[in-house]
C-alpha cells in the first residue's frame, strides 16, 4: 500500500496550480490538489493576506499574480523565497512563462 502523506503543504500544491495557470478556477485546484474547495479558499485567503499572492478580480473571474520576493515563514527555509520555491517545483518552461 502507498503511503497518504507528502513532501509538500496543501498551500504549496494550490501555489503550484497557481503558478502553473493564474487564472484556473477554485474548483480545478481542489480538483488537483485532492481537497474541498472551502479548503482552496482558506488557502488562497491565506496566501494572498500573507503577501504571496495578490488576486485581481477580472469579471466573475480571478487573476492571481505572485509577490515573487516573498520570503518563506519557517525558520528553516526563512532565506528561501517564493521564487526560489517555484523554480523548484516548476519546469524551466513554466519558470520562463513566469519569468522567473
């Protein structure tokens, strides 16, 4: 049997998802991430009033950009930044879609 648990947070997977397309639906990230969307919408809530995030509302649609220079909250990666986390986790083709 696989093991349940994972190297990375809920928060990273939905940074991820983000990353990846700023402009997909909650329902699509609680789809990829495997969790409720009320759980995609404390995380954004988190993310964007933490600074990582800022969401741009475009109709009855959002637009999420990243606050690139963010550093991580935990002492142990407190030197890290949410760019450093992305390239990471992203392809170098997604980086560069990003810019970063």
């Amino acid at each position: 049997m696989l093991s349940q648990w994972t190297f990375l947070s809920n928060h990273a997977h939905v940074l991820v998802c983000l990353a990846r397309d700023p402009d997909i639906r909650s329902r699509q990230v609680a789809e990829l991430v495997k969790i409720t969307e009320r759980q995609v919408f404390k995380i954004l809530a988190d993310l964007e009033s933490s600074g990582v995030i800022i969401r741009i509302r475009e109709g009855r649609r959002n637009h999420y950009e990243f606050q690139f220079d963010h550093k991580l909250h935990h002492p142990l990666e407190e030197d890290k930044t949410i760019r450093d986390l992305l390239r990471m986790l992203l392809s170098s083709e997604e980086c560069q879609a990003l810019g970063i």
